[in-house]
C-alpha cells in the first residue's frame, strides 16, 4: 500500500534529541511490513512561511493536497496532526478515490487540548486509534470507529539488551521534561525515601530545584542500557494510558515498573512485569528483584518478549491497517476489549 503519513517531522523537538518517537517508530513498521510510506510534517512545512506556523497553516494545507493528488495514496494517517483541516481531508477524499483516513492521538485524551486535536480530525476519518483506551475512549466511538494501540517497541531504534549487559551502573531509571510542580517527581521523591541508598537512581530531567541534568537523544538511549529497571511514571494511570517510555524501556530490555491501576496488569503477567500500587509498594518489590539478579533479568526477558508479541512495530501497524480497511483485527491482537464502534455507525 502506499501511506500517505501526517505528523510531527524533524524540527523543534523532532530532531535528533527525540529521534526515537512515536511516528518514526510507526513510519518504520509499515516499511518493514512492505509498504510504501511518504512521510509529511504539517509543522516543518508550516515552518517555511518565515518560521510562524499560523502563516504557514494555508501552505502546509495547500501543499498536503498536492502531494494526496501526485501520489493517490490508499491511506492519509494523520499523527498529531495541528495544522490541517477537515476541508482539506475533503478535498483529498475527492481526489483520490476509495482512499482511507485515519487519526491517531498519542497524548492523554482525558485533557482538554489532546482530546480536542483527536476529535477535530476524528470527524472526518474512517477509524481513530489512541494511546488511551478504555471507557474515555469509547466516549469518542461516536465520531468513528476507534480503537487502542500500544505504543510501538522498534528493535532498530531499542538498541539495548539491558537483562543481558554483566555490570549495570543504576538500579532504577526515570527521565523525563516534565516541569518541577509535576508529581512524578514527588513520586520519584518518595522512592528515594523509601529505598534511601539500598538502590541506584539514575533521574534525567528536571527533578528539584537545583539539578536539571537532561537526557535526550544517543545519550538517554545509552543510558537505558545502564539500568535494570525502568518506572514507567505517567501523569495520570488507568485507561491502558502509558507514554512513550514503556516501549522504550521495555524495547530495551530493562524490566518495567506500572502501576496496577494502569491496566496493563490484563495483558503483562507478575513474571513479565513489576506492578505495585504505592510508593512502598514499588520500593519492596524493587528491592525483592534487585536482590537476586538473576530474578529481574528473567523477568526483564519475559517482559520483552511478551511486548515483542503485543507491541512490536509491525504488529501495531499491520493493526492499524486491518482495522482502516476493513479486515479486522488479527487473531491474538491483546487489546480487543478496547475497540469501540458506535452503535448507529
């Protein structure tokens, strides 16, 4: 098929310093699937009009239709997409026939300005896919068919085999560019009381009022591969919401810290994962795997093994276009319960 894909490219935050996000991990699952993939930025595009994206939203729409007339592709993806109209996916829709449209959000739809970019191009789709699941998400169904996706793990990019490194420098990992008020760093606080110097933290971002080491880029990938266990801290848990960094931790072999309530606890067994529900909860069950080092890499094998299974690069893409033409899902998608359609779509 050719995928036509709109979203985030390589300016700003794209760059090199996230060159492990979401929609080139997607971008690379359709390729290794065999099909072909023309990436387009709304936002780099939009750039152009001397650097003020709102004078550039009339170019990047403009030139998105032009690209849709030159390459009549089956599929117009849309990622996080700001910029672009439903007039203009109308206008598409005409000029190229029997195409499919589909958006797909990979921010917490339980805020405001995501659930908002979601449904502005949810209304012109055929199906809608999220990084949210459950009841939230369903509450949307009635636009367009939607469905959860994991955030994908891509071996190209996760490097790292952390359960199989000899000497590790750190106990546990969490970076992040949230600002100090945000309370996963309260969180990341109180572990620290809890384990006091029983463990090793490696903490990336800002975190208190005086440190602001950053890590971004080959050296927060680096990184990864220096701890054995990674706490996958979201702003909020339930709804399957998780951010990038599940896939990234787990993609890289470390062994993954949720919390219960997030939901993944119906797909990760107790072997695959370490689940906990308070801060104490998380400081035992660290110090119980940590322990016994064959136990946590045991766990953190498991636990790739099953996101490879559940969340690689192709199986959320070949989801994402079973679900956009029609076919379904296939047998052993992990995440059935969270599709949704409207009853009178």
């Amino acid at each position: 098929m050719r995928i036509l894909m709109v979203g985030p490219g390589n300016n700003g935050k794209y760059g090199g310093a996230f060159y492990y996000a979401f929609h080139r991990r997607l971008m690379n699952g359709f390729v290794r699937a065999g099909h072909f993939v023309f990436a387009f930025s709304d936002r780099d595009t939009a750039d152009y009009a001397l650097g003020v994206r709102a004078l550039g939203r009339h170019l990047a729409n403009k030139r998105l239709i032009e690209v849709a007339k030159e390459l009549q592709p089956d599929v117009l993806l849309f990622l996080q997409s700001d910029l672009i109209s439903p007039q203009s996916v109308e206008t598409i829709r005409r000029l190229v026939s029997g195409i499919k449209v589909g958006t797909i959000s990979i921010d917490d739809i339980g805020h405001p300005r995501p659930a908002e970019q979601f449904r502005r191009l949810l209304c012109c789709s055929d199906y809608g896919f999220a990084t949210t699941g459950g009841g939230l998400l369903q509450s949307f169904a009635s636009l367009a068919p939607v469905a959860f996706v994991p955030n994908p793990v891509d071996l190209s990019i996760d490097t790292n085999v952390s359960y199989e490194r000899v000497r590790h420098d750190y106990d546990y990992f969490f970076a992040g560019h949230q600002p100090e008020v945000d309370k996963r760093w309260e969180m990341i606080r109180e572990l620290k009381r809890c384990l006091g110097d029983r463990a090793r933290p490696l903490v990336g971002g800002i975190f208190g009022k005086s440190q602001r080491q950053s890590l971004s880029g080959a050296a927060y990938v680096k990184a990864l591969g220096r701890a054995k266990v990674g706490l996958n801290f979201n702003r909020r848990d339930g709804d399957l919401y998780a951010s990038d960094r599940m896939a990234q931790y787990l993609g890289n072999g470390l062994l993954l810290a949720s919390a219960r309530r997030g939901g993944f606890d119906k797909v990760f067994d107790e072997e695959e994962m370490l689940f906990f529900d308070t801060m104490n909860d998380l400081a035992q069950g660290l110090e119980r795997v940590l322990h016994d080092d064959k136990l946590w890499r045991v766990m953190a094998r498991a636990g790739r093994e099953k996101a490879l299974k559940t969340m690689r690069d192709t199986v959320v893409a070949d989801f994402i276009l079973g679900m956009l033409m029609g076919e379904g899902a296939k047998e052993g998608w992990s995440f059935s319960s969270h599709v949704f359609m409207d009853e009178i779509t």
